[in-house]
C-alpha cells in the first residue's frame, strides 16, 4: 500500500499456547498400551520388566521399535502429567496479538 511518500508494510504475528488436552488422533489401541502400562506401573512393577515383558509379546513403540527402559519411564511420566492436568482442570489460553507499520521512504 502506497501513502504518500511511504510504502507500508503490515507485518502480523499471531501467538496461540494452549495446555488442553487432546487425544485427537491417537488410535484406541495406544491408548489402551498406555493404560496398560501405567497400571503395571501402578502394581509395583519395575520397567525393565514391563519393556521386557511387552518385547517378548512382540509389542512395538509407536515408531515400531522395541521398549527400552528408559521409554516405558518417559510414557509413564507424560502420561502421570496427562492425568494431572485432567485433575486440575488446568486449561491455560494465550492468545496475542501483534501489528506491524514499518514505513519504507520510496525515493523517485
């Protein structure tokens, strides 16, 4: 857009943080895994045996490779942070705006 003697610019950024949960997209199969797995969790059983025990089920990750030990922690953690924001009915919502005039001087 031309104003004058200045060629304007509008430059717009647009900034969304969320902490709703979604479980969009994930297969009713994983969520069941991943029951599964915090309940064994939750019985006491170490997580080397629960890798163990779904690697010689043939279980494979989401990425289709074996559980490691330091995998089934990682699901438990996110799935304990999982719960805890469902519990707290934390639901943060930012949203920010931003509108930039930069004027540019157009020499003839």
């Amino acid at each position: 857009m031309i104003y004058g003697e200045y060629r304007l610019y509008v430059e717009y950024r647009l900034s969304f943080t969320t902490q709703r949960l979604s479980v969009m997209g994930v297969p009713k199969g994983r969520i069941d895994l991943l029951d599964m797995i915090y309940g064994l969790h939750l019985d006491g059983i170490p997580n080397k045996d629960i890798s163990d025990a779904l690697n010689s089920r043939g279980v494979k990750s989401s990425r289709g490779k074996m559980f490691s030990t330091k995998l089934i922690w990682i699901l438990i953690k996110k799935y304990k942070d999982r719960l805890r924001r469902q519990d707290s009915g934390i639901e943060n919502l930012t949203v920010s705006e931003s509108l930039f005039v930069v004027p540019i001087v157009i020499n003839y």
